[in-house]
C-alpha cells in the first residue's frame, strides 16, 4: 500500500482494523484485496477551478496515495443531467466508490440506489441530500453555521431594526446557499434586522460587479454576508466600489483572498467548512467499507469560525489543508 508519511497516523488505522480482527473475507466474494488498487471517482457538482477545491482536492489525492486509491476527478459544471450521467457511468464501469456533491434534492435518487445496489461505497460530500441511499455525508452543518456567522455580525456591529444585509451566493437554489441562508436569516430575524439573498455566480469578476451594483442601487444596505467563498472573498472592494468602504461583512469558506481581508481587518469573520477533510475522509472511508466492511460515519466538518485571533493559522495553509 502506498502512503504519505504526513499521514501514517490516518493511514495505520487499516493495521489496527486487523489486528482487531477485522479481516477481509476474500472468499466470501464482497470484500476487496488490500493489495489491489480500488477504483474511486469523486463527482464535483460545479466548475473544478474554483479555490474552494483546492484543499478538498489536496486531501482526496492524499487518501488516494494513502489507500492505495486510483482516484478520478469529475466535474459537472453545474449541469445536473451531466451530473446524473457521471455517477450512471461509474455505475456502468463498475467503480468501487462514488463520492458525490449532492447539489440538488431528490435529483439524484435513481442513480444512487443504482450504484448501492452494485454494491458501490456512495459516500456525499460538500452538500448532503439524506434522501438518497448514499451512506454517510462529510461537511458542514449550513443551517447551524450560518446561524453563528449571522449572530457574530450582528453581535460584533450592533445590528437591530432598521438595518439591512444583503447575501450575495454563487448558486442561491442549491441546497448549501438555501440553508446557510436560512441559518443567517434566523440570526438577523431575532435582531429585528432586514436581508435578501442575492444570486452572483461563481465567477469572481461576475461576483464582484453584481454585488457592486447591488449596492449601488441599495446604498442603505449596513451589512454584507457572503454565502459561499466567491462572494465573500470580493464584498470589500465591492463596498469600496460602490462607495460604502468600510460596511461590516462576514461570510463562509477560507481561501488566500478571505483570509487578507481578515487579517487586514476588511473581513470580520468566516465560517470555516474544512474542505480537506471533505477530500480526505470519504476516500478513506470507500477504502474501510470495501476492503474491511466498516460502514462510513458522517462528520460535521466546520462550524468553525475564523477571525483576526486566530488568522494566522488558517493563512498559512489556506489551500491545502485549510
């Protein structure tokens, strides 16, 4: 088996699930060889070039050497037909596992009960529809960290009646924009303060420019809270461009660009989701289930919250393991 050294304490667990007596029973016919590489595609709902991946990228390719994996990236582009396709075709080609961004509710049913019943590990990662047959889901809780970033917004800028926040997000009818909303609004709501969602695309010079006419039109907006990292990575120049320097803005994810605005003070605070794990653990967790039968078990990855008190951490490994 193949391993990273950074990571002989994850990848040791498969020795100690033997010497516990966990072993695999070949010649029953439905566990898989150690020794034999596993086949794995891990579908993104979205465009691969986003930053955001990069970390979760990182951590499945470090499974992947871990565990002896042959991993296959694919992207969906955001076409949910091309999405319902790609995990038909791991289907069809006999994959082992199937780690899936769920994007859409009840959109993706079929295909994933056709995969468990190939006896495919289908693990959702990122965005979770429990509906679905998949068998464990690594990410955050949307609902209970938007309810924290909005509190701390509100908390930190005295925000009550008679203000407003917008919140900008890439894809506001997907399932993580829908909840991280739901959980803000609650905040706001409770604080007697006004919001709107507002849909920006996950195109960083498309993002900048409808959140600067958004505010334009709306100079009376007092906050800004992003909903996923694109937006929240541009609402202060956005705010300088409109001539609202200085408004109070938060939102989610960590990358490069957030994490200077924190730590110059231009960002207040981001919910971190910890992508890595969302990379590392469900391939990791396709290898235990098929190879020692161990059923995968989900993990809130991040309700975390980063600010200026400990940005320095999260900046030096923005991109790869943060």
């Amino acid at each position: 088996m193949r391993r990273s050294t950074k990571f002989l304490s994850v990848a040791a667990a498969g020795a100690a699930l033997l010497a516990l007596g966990v072993q695999p029973s070949l010649a029953e016919g439905h566990l898989k060889d150690p020794a034999e590489p596993l086949k794995v595609n891990y579908i993104i709902h979205a465009a691969c070039g986003n930053v955001f991946y990069d970390p979760l990228l990182f951590g499945a390719k470090k499974a992947a050497d871990d565990w002896n994996i042959d991993l296959t990236i694919q992207c969906a582009e955001g076409d949910l037909e091309a999405h319902k396709d790609l995990i038909e075709t791991g289907v069809a080609s006999g994959v082992d596992g199937i780690i899936d961004q769920m994007s859409v509710p009840d959109t993706f049913n079929d295909s994933i009960q056709k995969a468990r019943d190939a006896g495919i590990t289908v693990i959702a990662a990122s965005i979770d529809d429990p509906g679905t047959a998949r068998q464990a889901f690594f990410g955050q809780d949307f609902v209970a960290s938007g309810y924290i970033i909005g509190q701390r917004m509100v908390q930190d800028h005295g925000l009550g009646a008679g203000d407003f926040c917008v919140c900008p997000v890439e894809f506001p009818e997907l399932t993580y924009a829908v909840d991280r909303y739901a959980g803000v609004k609650r905040a706001l709501d409770e604080a007697g303060v006004e919001s709107e969602i507002l849909g920006v695309t996950g195109v960083v010079e498309d993002s900048l420019n409808l959140i600067t006419e958004f505010l334009i039109g709306r100079p009376d907006t007092t906050c800004i809270i992003g909903l996923g990292n694109t937006p929240t990575s541009v609402m202060p120049q956005a705010a300088d461009d409109a001539g609202l320097e200085g408004i109070p803005n938060g939102g989610f994810d960590v990358n490069p660009r957030v994490m200077e605005n924190i730590n110059a003070g231009l960002t207040t605070a981001t919910m971190d989701q910890q992508p890595f794990l969302q990379g590392y653990l469900p391939v990791m967790f396709v290898a235990l289930n098929q190879r020692y039968g161990l059923e995968p078990s989900s993990l809130n990855t991040g309700v975390g919250l980063v600010d200026k008190s400990n940005a320095d951490l999260a900046s030096a490994y923005a991109g790869t393991y943060r």
